[in-house]
C-alpha cells in the first residue's frame, strides 16, 4: 500500500516541485473521502495541484471558474425542454465527474455556494423532483483568494466546516523554484502525466484507511485537544464532535500515508493545522492561525 | 448630575457585565444579610436596620439603573455613621463598638461597590465581619449560619472572577456558584481541621477581648435582695452541667453552694470581706463521697459552684481557686470562658462544731431599729426560754401553718421588708423566707446565714448529666447548733415541699412567668430540647471546651511523648507545609491516574534520557520525541529509536485479544531495552 501511496506523491512532485507535504496532505485528505480547500495567493499552483492530482488518481476532472454572475444552474445543470420527446431533459452540469475543481469559490453568490456545499455534503443532485448520483469517489478541490477580499463572499464558519481540510501551498524554496523556472512550466507535464491508479483502486484505498487502527490511548489524546479548545480562553468556541471525527479520519489517512497500521500522536499533530485550522476561531485578533495551533499543540500533553 | 458622564464611562466600560455582578450582587446581599441577622441579637437594633436601608438602596441602583450616589452625599453619610457609632457605644474601641463601626462601614460601603476590585475588598471585609459574630456568640446554630454566610460569600467572589469568562446566563448558575462554593470550603476543611487541632491554645480566655463582652453574663451575684433571684428564676439560660460518677443523688440533696451572704443591711444581704480572712471550719465528714464533674457557663463572677458541701482537696481545684471559710469555692479571676472542674463532696457532714467569737458576731449581725413586730415575735420566743432548735422549729411552723404563699411574682415590700412580708403579704420567693428566716433567727440569738447557690437540676437521659439552669437558682438558711455545727434549714420547702423535691417546675405549675423549658406541660418539646441540649453539650466539650490541656493531652496520645507548646507550632507548620505538599503533588502527578505498566517503564526510560540532557516535552509523541533524542545522543541512537517505536507500537498499535502471551514478552523486552540502555 506504502509503493502505491509513495507513487502517486512522487509522481504528483513531478508536477508540482519541493511540495511533499502539501501534495501529503491534499491526498490524505482525498483518502479520508474530505472535500478540500486550498487558500493562497494567485499563481502559487493551486490549479496545477488540483489538476495533477486528479490525473495521477486517474479521476474524472472537472473546473468551474466561480464568478459573481455564476448560478447554481451552472454548476448543477439544467433541464431542458426537448422538443423531439416532448419532455424535459436534464443536461448534466460540471458538477457531474470525480473531481470538481472550484476556482475562488469566495467570488459566487452565497446562493450558488450553497448549491454546492449541499453537493458536497450529499453526493447527489435534485433537480425539479428528480435525484441524480454523482460519481463515485467524488470530491471538490476548491481555492480561495485571501489577500483581495473585495467583491467576494467569505465563507461562513458553517460552510468552511463542511472542507476536510483547508491548505495553503506557499512559495517554493529557492532549488524548486530554480528547477520550475529551468523547465516550461507544469502544464506540459501535465498533459503527459500518466494515472498510477484508477478509480476503483483510490476506493479501494479510501475502504483501507478506515482499517487503519485507532488505540484508547490515542482517543485520549484526541479527546484532551478538543477538551482543550472547548475550555480554553484561546478559542471562541471549541471543536465540534464533527471536527473531532474529522481529526481522526485524516489522522488514519496519514498514518497509511507512513505506511503504519496504527495512527499516533504525531500523525494528529501533523494534520491536526489543516484540519482544525479553519475551524477555530481565535477569541484575539493578533495571532494567527498558526500560531493558535502551533500553542494549542504545546498546551496538550501526550 | 455632575457625575452623569462619569458614571455613563462606567456603564459602557462594564456594559456586558451588568448581568453577571448582579449575581454577584445577590450573593453578597444575601450572605450579609445572614451576617446581620445574627448581629440583630448582639448590636444595637439601629445598625442592622441601617445595613437594611443600604442594602436595598444597592439592589435598586442595580436593578432601575439608578446612579450612584455622589461623593457629597457618601461623605456626610459616613461621618454621620461613625458619629453614630460613637455616640451609641462612647467609644470606637471595645468589641462591641469596633464591630459596631465595622458592620456600619460596610453598609455604606455598599453603595460604592461596582467594580470588580470593589467587590472583592468587600467580600474579604464581609468576611471578616461574619467571623466576628464568634466573638458574641459561639453555640452551634451561630456556627453554622456563619458556614452558610461564608459559602454565600465564597459564591459571590466566584461570581464576580467569573465576569470576564463568557456565561450564559441561566437559573442554572446559582446553583453551580451555590455547589463550587461549597466545594472550596470543604475542600479548606482539611486545614481547618489541622489549625483546630494544632493551633497552639493558651490558657485563659481569648487574647484580648474586651471587658464588655461580658456585660451579659447572668448568675448569681455577691449580694441578696428580695426580688432577684426570683427574677434570676426568669431565665432558662443554663448555668451549669453536671455529669456524676456515680448515681445522681435525690432532687432533696442536690443543694448546689453558692456565695454565702452574712452581712444584714436593710433589706441587701452581702457576703464577708475578705480583709481579715477567717479561720476555715472544720468539717467531718461520713457515708461515701459522691465524685462529679461541672462544666461551669461564664457568669462573669468568681464563685464555683459545688455540691453541699465539698471537701476540697486543693488539687482537684481549677487552677488558683481557693476555699473561703465558709466552704465557698472561689476563683482568682471571674470565670469568663466555659470551664471544667472535679467535685468531691459529702452528702453527709458536720461542718464548724467550734463557732469562733468573731464568727458568731457575724452570724448575730442585725442592723437596729428595724422591722420591731419580727424582733417582738423573737423576743417572745426567746422569753418562752424556747432551745434553739425549738425556735427553728417554730419558726418553720409558722411558714408552714399560715397562709404562706411561694410564689415568682411576690408584691413589693414596704420600709420593714420582714415586717412587712411575715405579718402582711405572705407571698414570697425563696429569698424572702431565706431572708426573714434568718432575720429571725438572728433576732432570737440563734447564729444563722443565708447560702444562696442553685437547688436541683434536670437530667438529660440522652447523655445521662445534669443541666442546671438560672431558674433553678435558690436561697436557703444554716443555723449553728451547739454540737450539730452548721445546719442547712430550708425554710422554703416549709412553704413548698415540691419545690425541693420534685423543682421548681413542679412547684409553680401554672407559673406563665417561669421559663418554657423549666415548665412541665410540653414533654414533646422537652423530649427535643433535651437531645439538642446532649449535642450541644458534645459541642462545648470537645469543640469550644478544646484547650490547652486537652489540646496537650491528644497530642500525647498521637505521639506517645510529652510535648511542650512551642512544639505544637513547629507541628502544625511542618503539617500544613506537608498537606500542600501533598496537594500540590495530587494536582501536578496527571491527578494521580495509576500509570500503565507500559508507561512505567517507558518513564524510566524518559528519566534516563532527562538525566543526559534530553527531557521529553509533555506534548511530544514518543516517534518525535526519539529522533530527537537521537539526535542529541548519536551513540545511543539506535537503542533509543528502538524504545520509541516499539513503546509507541505497544501503546498505539492493536493488539491481538488472544495474544496476550506476546504482549507480555513485548513488554519485558522493551523492559530489558530500557535496562539495558546506558548513556554515558
């Protein structure tokens, strides 16, 4: 399982250079079947990674670029009247494929942004009485500017819950950075990228994870950070029993991702910034959240 | 108005909090209003009711957002509650005005409590004032409104450090506040527990209370006068507890000695100076000496009350009494605390068979020239060339066969008060037939003298003692007999022979004026009253009757050696230190979690590494932990990257049900690991 998972970071880091614990991450993320938000600045590759991944998982792939004007129709699809049957027939929207990437999801109306959170969360569409099942494994990538919020629609709390995990990918290092400007940029790559797996296998993958065993001993661990961010003065309101099963998901993901059949303290720590990062609100202003995590982590024992 | 915006910043300042410090509010009227319940029966009637009118001014400040008074209306207010103080008490200084001058500030203080830092000066101050209350009063009702006071006031500064935290308000949150508070006290009582224990006592009263504190003290006192111990009989206050070794004698023989009055003056008896002491009588003794134990109230007065007649053997005494020659008992100081002394006494006795001629002159002491129809009826007697014991006889014959009434409310007696009682009113208290029995006695040449003292008692089956209350306080008469010595004569059980047989009670059946529990007619409340009264008594004994003595008495027990006083100090200190030791070590330890045998071993593998340098971080896992230790300790790396990843497999890992054979090998293997690690 280890050869498999190894594969598809290594050759994902073809594409996207000097990023193994993002790329970690992301995928993680897909194997505990989460939807994932990645929040940075314009031209840090957030696409590419989106892309990269979908190819190397050998996925359907879709993109929708999220704007103002954007409607829920557009996402979902629509039906239309056919005038040959004299019916109406249902013209599947971008939504229908195993990856959707939302490209700044902030810049659409709350309206079309719940029509595709309520997606995400239900795996299904209903359209005029009618439910239509998205593919199987379906999940969203989705990116966010967040420097320039002007004219956009910040998630709210309720709707960022619904991410597994909320990632930012950084500029590279100076040797990666040198090794991107040398060649033509990832796109052309991209094209040539070959998958490592299918879409029966990434399932099969995902079913596997959730073998991955969890002793007491770790859910006391668990269960003393969400204690902690529920008593502490640090946060305005604590984890959710939702974030805490989330926590543990991505914590098995990553345990396989190491090759262990057992999750450990340090595979919470390692996931624990994505995954509660977006989920904990600060009651000061003045730290960010890293920092928030990074004192939480030192204030729970192991 | 001026100070409209100032307090308008306040508001804002405080603005979310207005909730909350209402709680605070509540808690903190709530338990000084506990406080000055009690205070309403020790201090004058005008402070409670001050803090009353404070107390809802507070309240509607709070609740109609009204302002705050300005500082020139809390200015006058104080100076005119000090002056108060001043002029009620005469004094700042004393108990009763100090604590007087406290409770008032406090009052007012009231009205400027707001913030935070308010609130808690005035907690600690209101704490002090209910602890104060023990000063007064230290019966166990009292002690335990002080508890429920001080868990009020624990509530309110919890309330008041829980402004800053968000809560939701709730009626839930009394009861939380309510439930913490009593959690701290009792979690504080282990503490208390060592003070009482250890706290070093000295003898004697409690430093440095003031001399009024004892203004209120009631007994009897060193003077007789018609009319006082009847009012005495008022009151159910209980003067003393008896507990015997052996069986409690008859009600008839439990003559309980008190001051002896020899000194005639109009109608006043007093006792003899003590400026030319006397000779003690001689006293002879037979049958069996009954032994006892008396557990004295304060009265504020000298006098220890025995059993007719003790024989004093001077150890028995409480410290520095000493015995008068009439066979009182008294103390060097007025008894002022609650104290505990042995009897020894004989039911049985001839007391003084010489009568020297100084102590005759004294027991013949009339004053001149009064009350003429007593001596004529004397004189008569004397001339009928009647013995003495004759005229006793007649005497009593007289009490007995006219229409002599006993009685607590007897009218008041004119110019010649023996006159006037023996031949007009006929209507009299014990001091009345003591007194003009003894006039009589005097008048016709028999030396006589009036003992005053308590007459019975009431046992309390629940702990098998004898309560003695001021109702049952009497007057009686002894005569010198040639050959017989002093002779108790009482001519009140001429007039009332249940009074001495069965008490006073039984003697004044329908008396509305005698005190409720002296009365016979409620045996459902006197069956209460008497177990209450056994733990009450428990109470005194072994809580307020804790002195040095005893104090020093347990800890010879605990620790099988004499120890000094000096010694209890260092005790106690080496026992608190010990005890927070203790505490703090509970509440650092995980809060004493039993540690698996995995962890176990695992931490003497993390002591070893601590003791090289390398100490784990509490929030590191054991994989991070180890490479880092690695890292610091090239040359053991590989052993210590071993231990990590198999302690992290045991405690991480599954196990299989079944195999708990390997797990045991596992874990001795890691056990060997551990041991085997050696870091140079």
């Amino acid at each position: 399982m280890k050869k498999i998972t190894d594969a598809i970071i290594a050759k994902t880091s073809e594409v996207i250079l000097g990023k193994e614990q993002q790329i970690k991450l992301a995928l993680a993320c897909i194997l505990a079947k989460g939807h994932l938000l990645i929040e940075d600045l314009p031209g840090m590759g957030k696409t590419t990674l989106a892309h990269t991944l979908a190819q190397v998982l050998g996925l359907q792939f879709q993109r929708v670029q999220f704007t103002s004007d954007l409607l829920p129709a557009d996402v979902l699809g629509v039906s239309v009247y056919d005038r040959n049957t004299a019916n109406f027939k249902f013209h599947p929207g971008p939504i229908f494929t195993n990856v959707l990437l939302a490209d700044e999801i902030n810049r659409a109306t709350p309206k079309t942004q719940s029509a595709l959170l309520e997606v995400m969360e239900e795996a299904q569409v209903t359209i005029d009485a009618v439910t239509y099942t998205l593919p199987q494994p379906f999940f969203v990538i989705a990116t966010q500017n967040p420097s320039s919020q002007i004219g956009t629609f910040a998630l709210p709390e309720s709707q960022l819950d619904r991410f597994l995990m909320r990632i930012t990918i950084n500029y590279p290092d100076a040797a990666s950075e040198r090794k991107l400007l040398q060649s033509n940029g990832g796109r052309e790559q991209l094209a040539k990228l070959s998958p490592v797996i299918d879409a029966q296998q990434l399932q099969m993958l995902q079913s596997a994870c959730h073998d991955i065993h969890v002793s007491d001993a770790l859910l006391d661990y668990l269960q003393a950070i969400l204690k902690y961010t529920r008593q502490s003065a640090q946060f305005n309101a604590g984890l959710s029993p939702r974030a805490g099963l989330s926590l543990k998901q991505c914590a098995q993901a990553w345990a396989m991702l190491d090759g262990r059949d057992h999750v450990i303290p340090e595979d919470i720590q390692s996931i624990l910034p994505s995954v509660a990062g977006h989920r904990l609100v600060s009651n000061s202003t003045l730290t960010g959240s890293v920092d928030n995590i990074a004192q939480l982590l030192k204030s729970v024992a192991v | 108005m001026f100070n409209r915006t100032g307090v308008n910043v306040m508001a804002s300042q405080t603005g979310t909090q207005t909730h909350i410090s209402m709680h605070a509010i509540i808690w903190l009227l709530l338990s000084l209003s506990i406080t000055f319940t009690l205070y309403a029966f020790n201090l004058e009637n005008w402070v409670p009711a001050c803090f009353i009118v404070f107390a809802i001014w507070r309240y509607l400040i709070e609740k109609n957002n009204w302002l705050y008074p300005s500082l020139w209306l809390r200015l006058p207010l104080t100076l005119a509650g000090g002056l108060a103080v001043l002029l009620t008490y005469g004094s700042l200084f004393g108990r009763d005005a100090s604590v007087g001058l406290l409770a008032v500030m406090i009052s007012m203080k009231l009205l400027e409590t707001r913030t935070k830092r308010d609130f808690i000066v005035m907690v600690v101050l209101s704490y002090f004032l209910t602890v104060n209350i023990l000063l007064f009063t230290q019966a166990i009702w009292v002690f335990l409104a002080v508890l429920l006071a001080l868990t009020g006031l624990t509530a309110c500064l919890i309330s008041v450090s829980h402004q800053n935290k968000k809560i939701i308000p709730s009626p839930q949150i009394w009861k939380v506040q309510a439930k913490l508070a009593a959690k701290l006290l009792l979690q504080a009582t282990p503490i208390m527990l060592v003070l009482f224990v250890l706290f070093p006592r000295i003898p004697g009263p409690i430093w440095g209370i003031p001399q009024d504190s004892y203004s209120g003290m009631t007994g009897l006192s060193d003077s007789m006068e018609p009319g006082n111990i009847s009012q005495l009989s008022l009151s159910s206050k209980i003067a003393f507890r008896v507990e015997f070794k052996s069986a409690i004698p008859a009600n008839n023989q439990l003559y309980w000695r008190g001051p002896v009055l020899w000194h005639q003056e109009g109608r006043r008896w007093q006792m003899t100076s003590d400026s030319i002491p006397l000779p003690i009588e001689t006293l002879e003794t037979s049958g069996v000496a009954t032994d006892y134990t008396i557990t004295l109230e304060p009265h504020n007065r000298n006098w220890l009350l025995m059993l007719d007649l003790p024989e004093i053997a001077a150890s028995a005494l409480p410290a520095e009494a000493r015995i008068k020659h009439d066979m009182q008992v008294l103390s060097k100081e007025p008894i002022r605390t609650r104290i505990r002394y042995q009897g020894h006494s004989y039911l049985h006795y001839k007391l003084g068979a010489q009568l020297s001629e100084r102590e005759r002159t004294l027991a013949l002491q009339l004053i001149e020239d009064e009350n003429p129809k007593t001596r004529q009826l004397a004189a008569k007697w004397v001339s009928e060339k009647k013995s003495p014991t004759a005229i006793v006889e007649a005497a009593l014959k007289m009490f007995r066969e006219q229409e002599f009434i006993y009685t607590l409310a007897p009218p008041r007696l004119g110019k010649e008060p023996v006159d006037d009682f023996l031949f007009n009113t006929k209507r009299g208290f014990c001091e009345h037939y003591a007194s003009s029995f003894v006039y009589l006695m005097r008048a016709a040449g028999v030396p006589a003298r009036i003992v005053t003292g308590y007459q019975g008692g009431e046992i309390n089956p629940n702990g098998n003692y004898l309560i003695i209350r001021q109702s049952d306080a009497h007057a009686w008469a002894e005569i010198w007999l040639q050959g017989n010595g002093w002779v108790r004569i009482d001519p009140t059980s001429a007039v009332s022979p249940d009074r001495i047989e069965m008490g006073i009670g039984a003697a004044l059946p329908d008396s509305n004026l005698l005190p409720l529990l002296s009365r016979q007619d409620y045996p459902m409340l006197k069956h209460l009253y008497m177990n209450w009264d056994a733990v009450n008594n428990g109470w005194n004994q072994w809580v307020l009757g804790y002195d040095q003595a005893k104090q020093l008495a347990l800890l010879k027990k605990l620790i099988n050696k004499d120890i000094a006083w000096e010694d209890i100090g260092l005790l106690l200190v080496v026992t608190m230190i010990a005890l927070m030791l203790f505490v703090s070590y509970l509440l650092l330890s995980n809060k004493g979690i039993a540690l698996s045998p995995t962890n176990r071993i695992y931490q003497q593998f993390l002591k070893k590494l601590a003791k090289a340098g390398v100490p784990k971080l509490r929030h590191e896992g054991a994989i991070n932990f180890g490479h880092r230790a690695a890292k610091a300790l090239p040359n053991q790396a590989i052993e210590i990257l071993e231990i990590s990843a198999l302690y992290s497999s045991m405690q991480y890992a599954k196990h299989q049900a079944s195999s708990e054979k390997t797990n045991k090998e596992t874990l001795s293997i890691l056990k060997q690991l551990v041991k085997n690690l050696k870091i140079k």
